[in-house]
C-alpha cells in the first residue's frame, strides 16, 4: 500500500479483477431478467384451475409488472393479478416456485404462472402464446 492508502501490484490487480467479476455477474442476472426469453418451469403440483388462466404475481408500483400487464391488457389477454404485498399471495407464489425448482431468496417480477408453468419476467408475447394454444387445446 502506497502512502495514500491505495493498493499497489498484486493487491490491486485482485482488487480490479473482483471488481470487473462483480460487475458481469451483475450484468449477466440484469440480462438474464430483463433482456432474455423466459422459460417456463413446470409446477409439480398443477396449475391453480382446471380452466386455462394466466396470473401475473407482482406488486403496485413495480414498472415491469406494469408494463407485462399493459401489454397483456393490449393483446386481449386476459389475467389473475397476484399482488405479492399480501403475505398469503407471496407465501402462495414462494411454495409453487419451490416446487418447481426455482430461486427463491431472490427473484425478479413479475413471476406468471400460465396453466401451471412458471416463468420469470416473460414478454407479452410468450404469455399470450401459450394461454391461447392451451385455450384452443381445451
């Protein structure tokens, strides 16, 4: 360490290389949230209705739920609005993510569950894609 209290040599470069680490990590989970196609996980223990449904689990002032909702709305899709501030919802949305295999310490929303099969933050799109092929199917 230099007279300034900065780290020389070795010790920096440590220091650079976990900090460059950190940010991709970051970046990665970022990209993998917002930017990827979701997939959708099947829920072991069935979807909520026999009736094909989507639910959006997200809460208000969120800007992702917001936007999935709105599009949903564009699209004519019709869906369940799952608020997870209400601890019932949350614990509900938590166990079917477990069971299915997925995070849960920490995870983004929305969370949609369509007929039984999860997926974090999907697009519009791929929501209404597979409501309506299991609308049509049924």
């Amino acid at each position: 360490m230099d007279d300034n209290g900065n780290l020389k040599g070795k010790d920096s470069m440590r220091q650079k290389t976990v900090i460059c680490a950190a940010a991709g990590v970051l970046l990665a989970v970022f990209l993998n949230g917002c930017a990827s196609s979701a997939r959708f996980v099947a829920v072991p223990s069935g979807p909520l209705s026999q009736k094909p449904y989507v639910a959006v689990y997200g809460k208000e002032g969120c800007p992702a739920c917001a936007d999935l909702k709105k599009d949903l709305a564009r699209k004519g899709t019709d869906y369940l609005d799952k608020d997870i501030s209400d601890p019932g919802i949350k614990r509900e949305l938590v166990s079917r993510m477990e069971t299915a295999g997925l995070q849960t310490d920490y995870f983004l929303i929305p969370v949609v569950d369509v007929n039984g099969k999860l997926a974090i933050r999907p697009k519009a799109r791929e929501v209404t894609d597979r409501y309506r092929a299991a609308d049509t199917a049924g």
